[in-house]
C-alpha cells in the first residue's frame, strides 16, 4: 500500500503518517524529517537547504526528487511531505512506473487556519526523538523536557509567525495542482483533520478500507495490474 498525506504546514500530516505506518508496518517516508536531518549534520544537502527552509520557501524540486528516489521503497509507505506541487505529482508517478507500481490512496487533511496558526504556534518537538508536543492539548510532563529521552525540547525556526504565514501562502499558490492530479486519478480523499488525532485516524483507515476494498491484502507488495 502506497499513501500520500497532504496537508498545510500544521494540518497533523506528520502525526498521521506515524501512526499509519506504525498500524499498517509500512516505512514512514517524511521530506521534512529527512531535510531538517541532513541541515542538522551539516552535510552538502543540508547547506545547501537550510536557508530556504528557515525561510519557508520549497526547495527545489531537483533536489527533493534526488531525495525521494534515495529513500523510497517501491514495496509500500506511508509518504509524508511530498509531493507538493504538480511537477512532484508527476515525478514521483514516474518514479513508482518503473517499478510497476502507483499511489494507491492520496489523502488531503483539510484544516481551518484558525486552527493551523495555534498547533504551529505551540508546537514543540524534540530532535532527538522527533516527537511533537503542543503546549496546550499535549504538553510535555516535565515543562520543555521530552518525556521519552528527557532531551530540551526547541521550537522549529520554521514556525516562526512570519515563516509560517509564508509557509500556509505557498502551500494555497501550490496545492490546486497536486489536488487536480489526483483527483483525475479518482484516489483524492479529503478528511476533516480539525477534529482530535485518534478521531482523524479513525476516519483515514474507514476511508482507506472502502476505497482499497479492505486493507489487510493491500499493505504489502501490491502491483499494478499494467
Ligand atoms: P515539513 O516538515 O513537511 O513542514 O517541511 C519543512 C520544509 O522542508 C518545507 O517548508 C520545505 O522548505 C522543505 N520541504 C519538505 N518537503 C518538501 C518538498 N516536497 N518539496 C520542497 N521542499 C520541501
């Protein structure tokens, strides 16, 4: 099984994507973990990133190709971050037609901005864990401290309240493409993410079993008929 979480900075597609790959066993493949990762090691990449990211701008769409085709595993994921735009949409279409396979479900978390401006602007993560927190509806036991490793928590230099208006007007001038391209596909699925995270789950899964007929034979090593 091969899935798409699409959603504004601060819709919870990052959540869901973990929880789905954890529920289902598939690989949680998430562009941003992997940039910010590559920014923090200082590597060719990260340099080469960590500007455009800091500002809320996308990085090139040559780049993040490299990136997905390094990390991709044809034999089912749960995708989180890409694509973003319609050129990706197609690009990572091509990518999976060499080995015979496709996306099988893209899902579209809609998010009021109400909403979206308080989860950025309380958000809190842990870089060593990479778990999120929220000051408010999930906050950490000890005050700024992980529960898991005990490591500080940060704020992400990305969600900023400048970065992130920058961060929601791309998204708005990017997303009518990739929604276009899958829509003509017939796998474009919009779920309502305001609601609580175990709520959402619940409503991507249900959503997923009418669509794929079931998901227990789907979730590995499912081809195209082509
Ligand atoms: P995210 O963690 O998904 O909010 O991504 C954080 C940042 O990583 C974005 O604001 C972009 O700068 C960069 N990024 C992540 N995924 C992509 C992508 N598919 N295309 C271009 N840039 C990306």
């Amino acid at each position: 099984m091969r899935i798409v979480l699409f959603g504004a900075p601060g819709s919870g597609k990052g959540t869901q994507a973990e929880m789905l790959a954890e529920r289902f066993g598939l690989p949680k493949i998430s562009l941003g973990d992997i940039l910010r990762d590559e920014v923090r090691k200082g590597s060719d990449l990260g340099l080469k990133v960590k500007e455009i990211m800091e500002r809320g701008d996308l990085v090139s769409d040559d780049l993040v190709e490299k990136v997905v085709e390094q990390n991709l595993n044809s034999d089912g994921f749960i995708l989180d971050g890409y694509p973003r735009n319609q050129k990706q949409a197609e690009t990572l279409d091509s990518i999976l037609s060499r080995t015979n396979s496709a996306i099988d479900a893209f899902i579209c978390l809609d998010v009021s901005p109400d909403i979206i401006i308080n989860r950025l602007s309380k958000r809190r993560v842990c870089r060593a864990c990479k778990v999120n927190y929220h000051l408010d509806s999930s906050p950490p036991k000890k005050d700024s401290l992980c529960d898991f490793c005990g490591a500080k928590l940060t704020q992400r230099s990305d969600d900023a309240p400048e970065v992130i208006r920058k961060r929601l007007k791309v998204f708005a001038e990017k997303s009518k493409g990739v929604f276009d391209f899958y829509k003509e596909k017939g796998i474009f699925f919009l779920v309502d993410g305001n609601k609580k995270i175990e709520e959402v789950l619940s409503e991507i899964k249900s959503r997923l079993e009418k669509s794929l007929g079931g998901l227990s034979g789907k979730i590995r090593g499912h081809k195209n008929e082509s």
